[in-house]
C-alpha cells in the first residue's frame, strides 16, 4: 500500500471516529496498537510492573481516548499517536499516584469486571436488590448486545466464560498479543457503553 493510501484511509477513520463511529476508531487504535503498548510498557516500567497491569494502563486510556476523540484537533498520524501516547502517559501517573496514596495494589479487576461481577455475584438478597440486580442484568447484556460482534465476542469468551486467550485467539485467527489488545479495546468500550446505560437509567 502506497505512503498517500495509507494516509487517505487514515483520514478516512478519522473522519468517522469524529463523527462517533466506533469502528473507525478501533481500527484507527489498531494501526498503532503495538506502539501504543510499548509506550505502555515503558510507562509502567519496573517501579509499577508486578503490581498493576499493562492492559490495566491501556484500557484505562482507551476509554478516555473514546470519549474524547470527538475533540481531537489533529489531523495526521502522527498528531493522533502523539495524542493517545499523552492519554497513556496520563493513565499511568495515574495508576502511580493510586498506588503511592493508597500503599496498595489496584483492583485486580477492571471498573466494567466489576460492573459484571456485581450484576452476577451480588450477595445481599431482598425485593429491591432483586429487582436492582434484573435491571443491572438487562443493562449489561443490552451493552453487549449493542456492541460490535468482535468486542462482543472477545468479552463473551474470555470475560464471561473464561477460556485462555490462547484458546480465543486461535478461534480468532489473531495472535495472542493482539487478542489482548482486542481485549483492552472491548473493555473500555463496554465501560463507557455501561456507563452511558447507567446515566440514561438514573436519569429516566
């Protein structure tokens, strides 16, 4: 593929992602997504590697990178990688600053893990909670079901049946270090589907 195509179908994402396509965006995430992990890994680096995670890092960037695209200015490629390698430097002070405040480790699960392990493993039983528990059921298959098919399936398999990535992957045809970067987009796509469904539910 040519320098000018390559840079047309960039623009062409662009474009899209702007305009709240998803799709676009994952595809735009997807052409730097091993770039965007090393920044990741450099980020983390040895004072926060053991005790929080890369995919931890990124999702958190993905999310913000979702809901801010609308206002990205730039227009090239390497203005939008320069622009989510920002968010990922952001996301991993962050996850710093967590740990120097709270001398302890994060959640080793992720805000939308927790969103499905509430829906699926909520304790306390009584008329309301029930009935809290149906509706939060409802809302995160309503998410899932409005996602598209690979994030679905790649939450699906790994989140909720928990098969080996591995095993994901191969069904996939990806590797594994990319089923994992699928991994990480879908759970903040999830996340902010969730979290919109939650909003438009409290406020209905």
């Amino acid at each position: 593929m040519s320098e000018s195509s390559g840079s047309d179908r960039f623009q062409t994402w662009l474009i899209a992602a702007r305009s709240g396509d998803r799709k676009a965006l994952d595809e735009l995430l997807s052409l730097l997504e091993a770039r965007f992990r090393q920044d990741a890994e450099r980020r983390v680096g040895h004072v926060l590697r053991g005790r929080t995670r890369v995919s931890d890092v990124l999702q958190d960037a993905y999310v913000e990178v979702v809901r801010s695209i609308g206002a990205f200015e730039g227009a090239t490629e390497s203005e939008f990688y320069a622009w989510v390698t920002t968010i990922i430097e952001n996301s991993a002070r962050r996850q710093h600053r967590h740990l120097t405040a709270k001398k302890r480790k994060p959640p080793s699960r992720t805000s939308e893990l927790n969103a499905l392990a509430a829906v699926f493993f909520r304790t306390v039983s009584s008329p309301l909670s029930d009935l809290q528990k149906a509706e939060d059921v409802q809302m995160v298959f309503r998410a899932l079901d409005e996602m598209r098919d690979d994030h679905r399936v790649v939450i699906e398999q790994i989140v909720l049946a928990a098969r080996p990535v591995t095993e994901v992957a191969d069904d996939l045809g990806r590797t594994e270090q990319a089923t994992r970067m699928l991994l990480s987009r879908a759970r903040a796509a999830l996340t902010v589907k969730l979290d919109k469904l939650s909003r438009d539910r409290s406020e209905n």
